[in-house]
C-alpha cells in the first residue's frame, strides 16, 4: 500500500482562519500537502506559516474557487488528489479507508464522503449536487476532461462539474458510511475581511442561475430563482420598513447576484479586505 506517497492533500486559502490552518498542517503532516493561496499580497500565508519538504504552497491571483481547485488538481504530481475545505474535518484514518474504496469502485472519477451524515443511504450512489467539502480526486481521470469551470467564483461549481463528469465514463460517486464534517463559513479570518456573509449571498444566486442555465435550460433557471427573488424582494421591503437594515443589505446582496446573472454579466463581487 502506497498511501502516503499516493495522495496529495488539496487545500484552498484566501486570508484563512490561521488557527484553523495550523490545525489542517499538522493533522496531514504525514502526507504531501499542497495549499493554493488566493490571498492579496500582504497577508499571503507564505510568510506566516513554517514550511517543510511536504508543504508546497502556490500563489495564486483571487480568481475563484474553481480557478484554485484547477490549479491544484493539475499542479500535484500523485495518484489522487483529496480536496478539503479548511472548515471541513477528514480525520486521516478516514484517508485509508476513502484509498481502500478507490481500488473497490469502478470506473469512478469522484469519490465523495458523506457530509454531516446528510445522505441517509447504505448504498454506494452516483451524485452531482450534493455538498462536496471533501472529495477524492482520481487526477488521471479528470485531467483528461474539461475541469471546474472558472467563470463560477463561488457555490455551485461542485455541481456544474460533477454533473459534467457523471456524463462521462467515469462516476461521481458518493460515499454514504464515510463520514466528513462542516462547520461551514469558518475559513476566513472575518476580522481581515468584510462583508464575507453578504458577498457570499451575492455569489450563491449568481452561480444558481448561472449553472442551472448552463446545464439544464434557462427556462427553468429561471423557474428555480425567480421565486427565490419575488421572497427577497417581500423580505427586503419589510426589512426596510422596519428599520432592519443589516438583514435589508443581505437581500440587496441576493438581488444583485441574481439580477446580474440572469442579465449575463460575470461573476465579480468580491471581499473588501
């Protein structure tokens, strides 16, 4: 068995939840450990993390999550590549049982365990929307395919990819008895960042409409957000009514994500540091 040297861990950062960071470097310091950083110049971790011969840290510009996971799952060298949010919790033993599935399942190109325990399944199940925090890559699989698509910035690019990929020959699969925690929206340092509830609310219906229209139609894109935008639009108007204006400011969010996308404009909302 050739765990360690088969396996490269895949981790995100923009401006990162240090505390967490540490947590994720020395739980995986058994294995090769490959952190994209999309942080601005001045608080790039590169400077304030000790590395070592398994850590490669690669600088990126902040140009999405798609953009970052491409860089990542082209950049490592091993076998497979397991993708874990800095938010998420994959204990290593569970990385020996995720391996032993890869060389069980079949013509797989995902494997995914099963987040919070969400899935109430004892079967192994082809999936694409599902929350993917963590997932097993099977890199010579998904290199030779079209990757996650870089215009999405933020949510959802899981399901446009996944849905792309079950297309193909090789299947997403979800993990049902293999368990992966979230304590979702902890990455990110919120005392170096603002606004990161609402620019994420801003990102969630842009990439709704974006990937539904995409993949299924814009008719029923817009079946699927204009209800979402008829209850912003009631919540919006009783929040100002009743002088709520931090939850008012979210549904504006909301709105503009939405309204941009359907208009066809770029995902470019971004976090004010």
């Amino acid at each position: 068995m050739f765990l360690h040297s088969d396996i490269t861990i895949l981790i995100v950062t923009y401006v990162p939840n240090y505390e967490l960071l540490k947590k994720k470097i020395e739980l995986y310091k058994e294995f090769k450990l490959m952190i994209i950083d999309a942080s601005p110049d001045e608080h790039k971790i590169i400077n304030k993390i000790d590395l070592n011969k398994n850590i490669e840290v690669i600088k990126v510009d902040n140009n999405g999550q798609g953009f970052a996971n491409n860089t990542g799952i082209k950049s490592a060298k091993t076998k497979y590549i397991l993708y874990v949010d800095l938010d998420a919790n994959f204990e290593p033993d569970k990385i020996l049982d995720i391996y032993k599935h890869a060389a069980k399942v079949q013509n797989w190109s995902i494997l995914i365990p099963n987040s919070n325990n969400k899935i109430l399944t004892k079967d192994i199940i082809q999936v694409d929307n599902c929350e993917a925090s963590v997932f097993f890559v099977n890199r010579e699989i998904v290199i030779k395919n079209e990757m996650f698509d870089e215009k999405i910035f933020f949510y959802f690019e899981e399901y446009d990819y996944f849905f792309r990929l079950n297309k193909t020959n090789f299947k997403v699969y979800l993990l049902p008895n293999l368990y992966a925690s979230h304590n979702q929206g902890s990455s990110v340092d919120r005392s170096l960042v603002d606004d990161v509830s609402n620019v994420q609310q801003w990102h969630y219906l842009w990439s709704m409409y974006y990937v539904y229209k995409k993949n299924t139609g814009m008719l029923n894109a817009l079946k699927i957000v204009i209800p979402l935008i008829v209850k912003d639009i009631i919540k919006l108007i009783y929040y100002l009514i009743t002088f709520r204006f931090k939850l008012a400011r979210k549904r504006m969010y909301r709105l503009s994500g939405a309204i941009h996308s359907i208009l066809g404009s770029q995902s470019f909302k971004r976090p004010n540091i």
